[in-house]
C-alpha cells in the first residue's frame, strides 16, 4: 500500500489526524517512537535544522527532497512535506510531486505565495492570482503518479480577508486538490493573536464550516485541543512548530550552561535525561536491531 493510500485510510479512520512537525531523520523517529501515525516534514524546519536560516524561502527543491528522503527512510508511518510554492513553474512542480513520490512521501502542500515565500508570521507575505495557483494545482495534479497521493492546498489569502480565503480554498478543492490548508494568521486586517481564544475558535470554525471539503489546520487556541479542532470539523492538524521550538530551547539552556559554567552538572541536574547518551540515543535508534543483524553476519564468517 502506498505512502498516499495509507494517509488518506488514516485520515478516515482517526476522524483528526494530528501531524507533528520534523525536520531531520532524528526528530522522525522520536515522533514515531511516541506513537504519532503521521508525519509532517516542516519547511520552516527544514530551513532551519539544515540551513541554519530563517523561513523565508531559502531552501531549494534538491535540499527539500534530500531532506525528505532521508526523513521517509527512517520511519515506517506516512509522512506529509511542506511543498513551498512549487520551486518555479510547472514543470518545477511536476518534479517536486515526482521526487516527492519517488521519496516515499505522501502527500505534499503547495501554498498561493509569490516566491520566494515567507513564513506567516513575519510581515511581507504576498499571493498570486487565483489563476495562477490554480494553474501550480493543475500541474501537481497532472503529474502524480499515485492517484492516492495527496495534494494539499495552502493557501494565505487571509491576508486578502476572511471571505477571499473561503473563496480561494473552495476553488482549489473544486480544482481537484484533496484538502484545504487556510493559513489564518490575520483576521480581516488584524493579528488573530489579538483576538480571544474562543473568538478565534469562532474563526477556525468558520472555516470549517464554509470550505466544502476536507481542511487542514495549523494552529490551536490557548485553552484547547486537538480534539476541539476535530469537534469543529478539521480533518488533519499540522502541529510543526512546537517540535523545533523545543529543540532549540532545549540546545539553548544547555549549550549556554556550558559555556557560562564550564559543565553540563547543573542543567543535567535540572533537566535529568530521560533518554541519556549515548547509551539511550543508540537504543531509541535501533542499536539492539542493528547489533543482531551484525552477529548473523558478521558472525557466521568468523
């Protein structure tokens, strides 16, 4: 069963599928150790852990599909890659869906910003034409392979407003694209941060309710869950930015620790590792799995 097959039974069998963010092969397996069924691959991860740089479309298709497939390689549950803007023109998409099958990925989003894109949360966010994203949809669709494999469209019109972004994601679903991903980061011209979380649940719901086919969401108000997003009608929620958040908090204290004390004592002190290295990081990698296949091997010859 392909990768594309096995996320759209997920979907149907879970009712929310909830996607934790990776963005390396490491924070895969950790988010498949846990019990997550489904992945999301995020670019702004990505950027970061591989570029060391900001969202703001610096990444390249080459670096993404590498970045995938070594991401796809190492776990055994369907993993979901944040498309950009498609790299280019058509037949940059094409490649992008090819690649991306041919990874072992299954599904991918592919979002209406002008390139290069900008993560939402900074200021300078653009979009195309209705027609041209219509146009990146038509040649993402054009170029599976696997009927099953599922494209997502994304969209930022709510820069444009509420109703614009309804509008847009309509159409992309009526166009063939498989679910709806509003990005809502601007309520009609003001920050959603602004409004309450019940407010912006009213919002979410909104969304839910007017978009006629399957949505993905990307955020959950303060005060409530998963569940309560699925209770509002959300069929898949990509969650990418907590996993990197606390990476690189974690790195930070600790990193800073050593420097300013010269030790790890005292962080390790307030933070006791749950899995220590190297021992704990090799076994949650498969050390024990690794070692019996040598011993069959290795051994026999001796």
């Amino acid at each position: 069963m392909s990768a594309g097959k096995r996320f759209r039974a997920l979907i149907d069998r879970t009712g929310c599928l909830v996607t934790p963010g990776v963005y390396d092969a490491l924070s895969a397996r950790i988010a498949e150790q846990v019990g997550f069924e489904a992945l999301a691959i995020s670019g702004f991860g990505v950027e970061a852990a591989l570029l060391g740089k900001p969202d703001v479309g610096l990444l390249t298709l080459s670096e993404l599909v590498g970045q995938a497939r070594r991401i796809a390689g190492v776990v055994d549950v369907p993993v979901t890659c944040d498309g950009e803007t498609g790299f280019g023109g058509v037949h940059n998409i094409a490649r992008l869906v090819r690649e991306m099958e041919d990874c072992g990925i299954a599904a991918i989003q592919l979002e209406d910003q002008h390139g290069p894109k900008r993560c939402p949360a900074l200021d300078g966010r653009s979009v195309v034409s209705l027609e041209e994203q219509l146009a990146r949809l038509g040649a993402a669709l054009a170029a599976r392979r696997d009927p099953d494999f599922v494209v997502i469209a994304r969209s930022d019109a709510d820069l444009l407003g509420i109703d614009e972004l309804i509008l847009r994601c309509n159409r992309y679903l009526a166009a063939g694209a498989d679910i709806a991903m509003p990005i809502c980061f601007v309520v009609d011209g003001r920050p959603i941060s602004e409004l309450t979380p019940d407010d912006q649940m009213e919002v979410y719901a909104r969304l839910a309710r007017e978009i006629d086919g399957p949505v993905k969401g990307v955020l959950i108000p303060a005060g409530y869950a998963a569940s309560d997003m699925a209770a509002i009608g959300y069929k898949v929620m990509g969650l990418t930015g907590g996993p990197i958040e606390a990476a690189v908090n974690a790195l930070h204290r600790s990193l800073a620790e050593l420097h300013r004390s010269g030790t790890e004592a005292a962080y390790r002190a307030a933070n006791p590792p749950k899995i220590a290295a190297p021992g704990g990081i090799m076994k949650l990698l498969g050390i024990d799995a690794l070692l019996d296949f040598e011993a069959r091997f290795q051994g026999s010859s001796k």
